[in-house]
C-alpha cells in the first residue's frame, strides 16, 4: 500500500498526523484559557465531556494520531539512517543552513512525549480513565480545576511543563511547515511564508501554555480551586449526585455552606444507626440497611472531600472504612 510501502506515502502520514496534533493542542490551549477565565464553565465542559461515547471516540481518534505520528517517525528515521549509511556520523558534511531543530526532531519528539507521559498521569488518568473504570477517585473525575490545583501545588510540574513546551516549540515550528514540504507543496515563495505563519502559530500557542501555566501554578499556590465559593458549590453538587438515589435526596440540593454546617452530625451518627439495625434487623424494612451502608459510604467521602477543601489532604478512600 503507498502510504506504508513508499516514503512519499509515509511522510504524507506524518504530514496528517502532525496537522492534526497542529490544531489539538491549538484547541487545547484555548480550553485552558476558559479554566482561567471562567473555571466552572471548564468543569461544565470536563462533565459534559467525561466518559461519554463521544468523548471516548474523540480521545481514541486523538491517541491513533498520536501513536501513528510517533510510530512513522521511528520508521523514517531508521530508513534515513539505512539509506545514508555511516554518513550521518559526518555532521560537519551537513549544510549550514539545516536548522538545529529540523536536525533534532526525534530528540525533541521524545522529549515532547516524556511530557506528555507525566501529563497524562496527571490528568486523563484521574478524570476519563477514573471515569471509564468506574472506580471511586478521590476527587470527582470531572472537576478539572481541582486536577489544575493538585497538579500545580507541586513544585516540579512548572518545570517539567516549561522543559515540554520548549521542545514543543522547535518540535512545531519546523514540523509545520516540513509538513507542507512533504505533501509536496515546496514551492521557494511559499516556504519562507509557511516558515513564518508556523513560527507565530507556535510561538503564540506555547506563549499561551506558558501564560497559564504560571497563572494555574500561582492559583494553585493560593488554593483558589479549592477555596473559591463558587467553584466549590460546583464541586459539592457533583459528589452530593451521589446522595440522590439514596436515603437522604435533600443534600443534594444544599449548598456547601449548609453541607459543611450539618453533614459531619450525620457522618458521625450514621454508622451508630447502622449498627443498631444490624443488631435488631426486623425493625426496618427490607433493603433499608443496604442503602443506609451505600448512603453512608457517599456521606464519609462528601464529610472527607469537604475536609479536603478546607485545607487536608486529599479524600482518600479509607473513609469508607468507617464502618
Ligand atoms: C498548561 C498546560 C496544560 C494544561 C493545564 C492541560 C490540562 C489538561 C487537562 C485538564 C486534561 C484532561 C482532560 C480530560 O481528560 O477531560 C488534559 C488532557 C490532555 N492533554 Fe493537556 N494540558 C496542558 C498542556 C498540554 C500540552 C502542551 C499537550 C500536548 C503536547 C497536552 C496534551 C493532552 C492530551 C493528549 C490529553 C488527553 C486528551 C483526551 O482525554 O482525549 N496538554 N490536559
């Protein structure tokens, strides 16, 4: 097949793919400006992504590109290497002219994708992947701002973010317009012009990554994802969803103000309740005791993430332990 047998054909998959990643993380940039602008509007937007079928096949497509760009990318440069032979060790030979990052594209790839590793354990991990287990995360899966805080606390993620946005850098500026070159679009006007929309391109993006990686690491240092009032009526509405089917539906509606003031009595008595029924089952009816366990279960969780945003550490699942 051309796209795999001939070099054309495979530099044309690279072309794709990277114009694909091109507009991705030029879409990414712009929603992590709503996160900084209006941060439950992001949250809104991570719900209404999650683990949904859409979101999945979105996230499925978004990984083929990745996988397929990086898989060609070794494939050409081993063929590179076959057809130069022991040349490639003769660097003086190489015209002046070839840029230091078009030399250095895999080594910047690598770099781009070791960030890219640490992201996603930061990120996708604990939201769609939480989301897709359906295990019990410590933080609601879809509040994004609460992943900003805990990933921007730390004090190596805006050095290791700043390391993957420089090699993002050279990586995109020669990669955006070598591909216009391999799909054969070289003419001599038009490649000086490409090589300066792609510089912009790239540098306005990266700007953009760096902006908010500081005003994220800022924020997060002043645990304003965890203390803004408004986000945090968000974040109880999402974890007292749990409450709904259960034997207390009215806490879902509080807010979390009310929820901090009543829902630590509740906490406190419940499993003294449970163990009474236990003792003496007859008395309520039946399926009673389960759903007490399953409310009593959400209301630790909510009474340990409510503790969390006050200052602790994050909700761990030992609080279902309780009982
Ligand atoms: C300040 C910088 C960045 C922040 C705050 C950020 C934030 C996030 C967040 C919150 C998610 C999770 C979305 C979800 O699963 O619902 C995510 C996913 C992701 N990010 Fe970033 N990101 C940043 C930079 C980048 C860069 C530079 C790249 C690429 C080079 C990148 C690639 C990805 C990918 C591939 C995903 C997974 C998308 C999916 O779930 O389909 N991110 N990011």
């Amino acid at each position: 097949m051309w796209l795999t047998s001939s070099s054309v054909g495979r530099k044309f998959i690279m072309a794709l793919t990277g114009a694909c990643l091109v507009l991705f993380v030029t879409f990414h940039c712009l929603m992590n400006a709503i996160a900084i602008c209006w941060p439950t509007a992001y949250n809104q937007v991570c719900e209404f992504l999650g683990a949904n079928w859409y979101a999945l096949l979105a996230s499925a497509g978004l990984a083929l590109l990745f996988i397929l760009h990086i898989v060609y990318a070794l494939w050409l440069t081993v063929q590179n290497r076959k057809a130069r032979g022991t040349e490639r060790y003769l660097i003086s030979k190489r015209p002046k002219t070839v840029e230091w990052s078009s030399k250095n594209m895999l080594v910047l790839g690598i770099v781009v994708l070791a960030f890219l590793v640490v992201h996603l354990i930061q990120f996708w991990a604990k939201m769609q992947l939480v989301e897709i287990r359906n295990v019990e995360g410590t933080l609601p899966p879809t509040a994004g701002t609460l992943f900003i805080q805990e990933a921007f606390s730390l004090v190596w993620t805006p050095i290791v973010y700043i390391i993957g946005f420089i090699a993002l850098w050279f990586h995109m500026t020669h990669g955006f317009w070598s591909m216009f070159q391999s799909v054969g679009w070289d003419s001599t006007s038009w490649i000086p012009r490409l090589k300066k929309i792609g510089c912009w391109w790239t540098t306005i993006v990266v700007a953009l990554f760096v902006a908010q990686a500081i005003v994220f690491t800022v924020k997060a240092h002043e645990d304003y994802y965890k203390t803004n009032p408004e986000l945090r009526n968000q974040y109880i509405g999402m974890v007292a969803e749990r409450l709904v089917p259960l034997f207390v539906p009215q806490v879902s509606e509080a807010s979390y103000e009310e929820l901090e003031q009543n829902l630590p009595q509740v906490a406190a008595q419940l499993p003294q309740q449970i163990k009474m029924v236990q003792a003496n089952p007859g008395q309520v009816p039946e399926g009673q005791l389960e759903k007490m366990i399953e409310g009593n279960e959400a209301v630790q969780s909510i009474v340990a993430f409510l503790e969390y945003l006050k200052g602790g550490e994050p909700a761990t699942e030992a609080v279902n332990e309780t009982l």
